[in-house]
C-alpha cells in the first residue's frame, strides 16, 4: 500500500496526515476521526479500502491529539469552529476541490457542522458513521442503556452524576463496563496493530468540546442540535451503526429520517467501532454506496 505521510500548517500549530493509495480520477475519502481527541489511527483498519474504492484514503489527527499539535495550554482552541477551520485548510492545501467524507463519532458531527454551517463546495457525498445529530436523544438513548447495567454499575454511575466526581475507582470501572459493551473492548496483544499503538489521545480536547464521558456532554458541544437542520444537506448520505453501538438504532434512524438523499445500514451485533468489527461487511457497504453514486 502507497502510504503518504504529511504535516501541514494550520496556523501557529500544524496538522499531521496520513494519505493511503495512489492518486486516482476518482474523488478521495476523507476520513474524520472521533473523540474528539481519538487520532486517525484507527482508521488505518481501512486503508484497503483505497485499493477497492479506486481512490485514496486521506485521514488526520485533529488538532489536540495523535502527532498533530496539542496546545493543551489553550483548551478555548478545542471547539468545533476550529476543528473546521482545520479541515477547511487541509482541504485547501491538499487541493480537495471534489472529496466524499467520512465522519465516525465525534468525526459525523464535525462533518454535520461543516455541511450544515458552511456549507461547503465539491463534497459529493458523506457518510455518517456511529454518529449523531442531538446531544439531548445520544444523552437520552445511553442514559436508557445505563438501565440494563447491574444496579451496582448503575448507582455508581448515578453517584458520579448526583455529586460531579467522576474520578472514584467504583465509577471507573462502571464507565469502562459500559464502554466495552458499546463501544470497544480494550486492546489485546492480539488486536490489530493500529489498535494497540501507543498513541497520543487529546484527553483536554475532549474533556472541553465533550465533557467526562460519553452520557454526560457538559463541554462547549453540550448544545450541539442539528436534527432539524439535517434538510440542509442536499447531497447523498450513507448512516451506519451497529445494534449494540452508542449510536442506538433511534439515534440512527432519526438521522436517516431527516436527511434528503440518504441510505441507512445497521449492522447486526456490531458495537461504536463497527469498521474494526465487520471491517469486510463495512468496507463493501462503503464501496458499494460509492459505485452507486458515480455509476
């Protein structure tokens, strides 16, 4: 596989990329990261997909996290309007005049705001991967899930919320029981190299823009709405989740149901990471989407 790999200007700070496949005529996938502070690397499961898809991947570590810069000293920088004026410089020192997206997580909201707010030229399509478009139903929706815990797991949970402490041992590990069922099971010796990479998580980036877990957002995207705005983007859409995924099936389908132009995938017993799970079943679903809009 043809690897590029890039640091790029963003102002005072700079932003590092990983470009996988050669150039083709085809629009490459630009690929946006969750967290926000999560790094590209996981992304790089999919770097076959290039060869597939006949385009390249382009995928980067947001600023705050991975080998980009991490002004941890400046946590009022760790807000959506700079993580798109970031992706917009990438965009323009890469020459991405024509680009399909791909956000995952946190990465669909970025893309959502991009579309919605500034409504940007040549993005020919965008897929929203375990994503969301209200922090209000994804706070709602895992707050039900919470349910199914055992009720130790849950009083710990509901303790860490009632008194704002959420460092006890007792949370710590309800939130972590929570997270493998939902989201992924920590990295093994056994799990793909760019799963067990050491890497540099923006844990400030997320606690600012998010706040101190998935079911609490308390960070400057508390407010983050854009359900009814959804109309706004004209384009094809592909939504993708899992059944057992922080994005539920309502979270999935209230997006599904407001987008214009839109297909909507679920995978069966897959949790957040479904691209790491049913990597395959993913990559033909993306590629397929891809063809069906370009054929």
């Amino acid at each position: 596989m043809n690897v590029t790999e890039l640091n790029i200007p963003f102002g005072h700070f700079h932003t590092y990329c990983w470009i996988a496949g050669a150039p083709s005529d085809r629009p490459p996938l630009l690929l946006l990261h969750g967290g926000p502070g999560s790094t590209h690397n996981y992304f790089e499961l999919l770097d076959g997909l290039a060869k597939r898809a006949g385009r390249q991947l382009i995928m980067y570590d947001q600023l705050g996290c991975g080998r980009s810069s991490i002004p941890d000293d400046q946590p009022e920088l760790y807000t959506a309007g700079t993580w798109v004026a970031e992706l917009v410089n990438l965009r323009r020192y890469l020459g991405l005049d024509q680009v399909y997206l791909l956000g995952q997580s946190w990465g669909g909201m970025l893309a959502i705001i991009y579309l919605c707010d500034y409504q940007p030229q040549g993005v020919e399509g965008v897929v929203l991967s375990s994503t969301l478009s209200s922090a209000r139903l994804w706070a709602s929706e895992l707050h039900r899930l919470i349910k199914f815990m055992p009720e130790e797991e849950q009083a710990a949970i509901r303790q860490a919320e009632q008194t704002g402490d959420f460092t006890s041992p007792v949370y710590q590990r309800a939130n972590a029981a929570f997270m493998t069922l939902h989201a992924a099971t920590p990295a093994t010796p056994q799990s793909p190299e760019p799963l067990r990479r050491v890497k540099r998580g923006g844990e400030v980036a997320y606690l600012t823009a998010w706040g101190p877990n998935e079911y609490n957002p308390l960070g400057n995207l508390k407010d983050y709405e854009y359900t009814a705005k959804l109309d706004q983007i004209k384009i094809p859409a592909l939504v993708i989740d899992g059944t057992n995924d922080l994005c539920t099936p309502l979270v999935a389908k209230t997006m599904f149901d407001h987008l214009p132009w839109a297909r909507w995938q679920l995978f069966q017993g897959a949790r957040h990471m479904v691209f790491a799970e049913q990597t395959a079943a993913y990559e033909r679903t993306v590629v397929d989407w891809l063809m069906a809009i370009e054929n």
